[in-house]
C-alpha cells in the first residue's frame, strides 16, 4: 500500500555490523510483506537519523506508522522518538504519523527467552537447574520503567522455569553488573551458569558481554558458564511489530505510544530533559504508569479511518491490542 509507510527505528550501533543486522532484518520483512513499503532509520550511530528516516517515509505517503525496534522503553522511547515526529509534523502536514509501542516484556518475548535457555541448557553435561544458575542481562538504563521491564522478564523466566535462582544484571547505567551477580551466584553454590543476553542485534555492549564472559570463565574455572545469543532475528520479533501495524492500522484504542503528544513529556522538554543521545543520560522523569492520580492519559488521538492495509491477516475475531501504560503486549487472553 503506496499510501503507508511504515518507518522501522533502531536504536544504532558504533559498530557497523548492529546496524548492517537491523537492514538485513528489514530486508527480510519486506519479504515477508511484499505490498508494504517498509523504511529504516535509527536514533543514533547511523547517517540515517530519525528526521531522516521520517522524511524518507514521509514523500510520498499519507500515513507513517513509526515502529521503534526497541525493547525496552527509556529516553530514546519516551523523548527522542516522540520529538523528532513533531518536527516531522511540522514538516509534513499533510501526512498523519502514528507512533506504535516499543517492544517490551511479553509473552512472545519470554517465549524466546526460555527457547534460548533451554537450548543452553540441553548443552550441558549435567543440566540440572537446581545447581543452574540463570543471569538475564540487559543494557542498562536510568529510567526506572525501563530496569523494571528487565525485572519482570527474569521474575517470569524463574516462574515458567525449574530455575531457583535467576538473577538479573546490567551492562551499564546501573547495577548490578554481571561479575558481582556471578561471585553471588558462585557464593550459593551454582555450578553452572547461563548468560541470556537480553539484547535484538549485536554491537559494542554483545561484543564485550563475549569477553565478559570469558573472563569469567578464567576467574571461576570450576563453574560452567554457556552465554546465547541476541534474538532479533527470531520469527516471534517479526509478528509483534506486524501485531503493531495490525493495530495501527485499524485504530486500536491502546495502539499508540502514550509518549506521543503527553503534555508531561513536553514539560520536561521545557525544563531541559529529553533530547539526550545516550542511554546513561539524566532521567527524564517521564513515567507512565499514572498510577498516582498525577495524569489520566486518556487516547483522545485516535488515527482517522483509513484504507487497511494490504496483506494483513483475518480471524475470526479482531485482535485487542492492550499496550496499557505500561507498555505491556500481553493479550488479554493470557492474562486472565
């Protein structure tokens, strides 16, 4: 559909390779949905900036849908994304820009994560999860929303598990870091360790977990240690963001990001917050959860009526998306 596009935003990496990875996988989406004209740009690290990806998606098109290929939700989600499309706006009355949800923790997404672990596991010579300890590891964040995504994830991978022990830990921005959740780990007995690298595509930080990890090996040479790989490639990465676009496209109450137009995000804009490019910036105190009576923010700004688009897949029933505030992509099926 000419009409669309639909503007796919990495984060970016200094190495080449992480950002060469997210074309390659939006060369495969574009396999898979042939009628859809898909353009990739990324917050940072990358000639292809978000104003200029959103120019690019903007000639020509009546609607963008902004799809951020991101997990969890911090100053890139919240400010960066958001401002760059009132610019673009500005720039493009005429079109309509829709901003979908990030990723997040789900089930889909936990799904990966216990294939990832199970696969480790089935490597082991002795796979007893008693004596196995699991490390989810993250990028790291100062936003608060952002570290408690990570938190939920491990506290469900040790709920859907036979695990006794899966910890979390971060590579940067915050704690704890990886070697002190290792030593922990040693300290209670473990005798193997898993490393799940909660990452979509390499770079610098999935290069240096590698040589993390085999430090640790020299460090405890009688603890087994088995580290995954990233996961962005995994088939279940492809049907959330076309769970997105479904959404968009039909005007699903909790389909956009609520980011998009808050009245807080503009106000911490004004006192000097947001617009940062790295992820160890200052907090922008942007929360969603609203569940101090502060905000009620209410999707007043729902997408016109527009042409569906080609290629999507029919059920029986019209899927609910419930991105609530926060930022959850888990039906309401499961979580009943």
């Amino acid at each position: 559909m000419t009409s669309t596009t639909i503007l796919l935003v990495g984060h970016g990496s200094r190495e080449k390779s992480g950002n060469d990875e997210i074309f390659t996988f939006a060369e495969r989406w574009r396999k898979r949905q042939p009628q859809w004209r898909i353009e990739v740009c990324f917050i940072e690290f990358s000639e292809i900036t978000m104003s200029e990806g959103l120019r690019r998606a903007a000639t020509g098109a009546q609607r963008v849908m902004v799809i951020p290929l991101i997990l969890n939700a911090a100053g890139h989600v919240k400010m960066d994304i958001p401002q760059a499309i009132d610019s673009a706006r500005l720039n493009f009355p005429q079109v309509q820009f829709l901003y979908a949800p990030h990723l997040t923790a789900c089930d889909q997404i936990l799904s990966i994560v216990k294939r990832r672990l199970i696969g480790a596991m089935q490597t082991l010579d002795m796979p007893d999860p008693t004596t196995t300890g699991v490390v989810l590891l993250g990028r790291g964040s100062s936003d608060r929303q952002a570290n408690g995504e990570m938190a939920k994830m491990a506290r469900w991978v040790m709920e859907e598990t036979d695990h006794e022990l899966v910890d979390l830990a971060f590579t940067g921005i915050t704690y704890p870091r990886l070697e002190k959740v290792v030593q922990r780990q040693h300290l209670l007995g473990m005798k193997q360790i898993v490393v799940l690298p909660y990452y979509l595509f390499s770079g610098i930080l999935v290069e240096r977990i590698v040589r993390q990890v085999a430090n640790l090996r020299e460090q405890y040479p009688t603890v087994r240690f088995i580290s995954t790989a990233y996961f962005g490639f995994e088939p279940e990465i492809l049907e959330l963001l076309e769970e997105r676009v479904y959404d968009l496209d039909r005007g699903a109450p909790t389909a956009r990001m609520p980011c998009d137009g808050c009245k807080y995000r503009e106000l911490a804009v004004e006192q000097g917050q947001g617009g940062h490019h790295h992820d160890d910036a200052t907090p922008h105190m942007h929360d969603h959860d609203h569940g101090n009576g502060k905000s009620q923010h209410v999707t007043d700004h729902l997408p016109a009526q527009t042409k569906p688009l080609a290629g999507r897949h029919e059920h029986g029933q019209d899927r609910v998306s419930v991105h609530t505030h926060d930022h959850s992509c888990i039906a309401p099926a499961v979580r009943q």
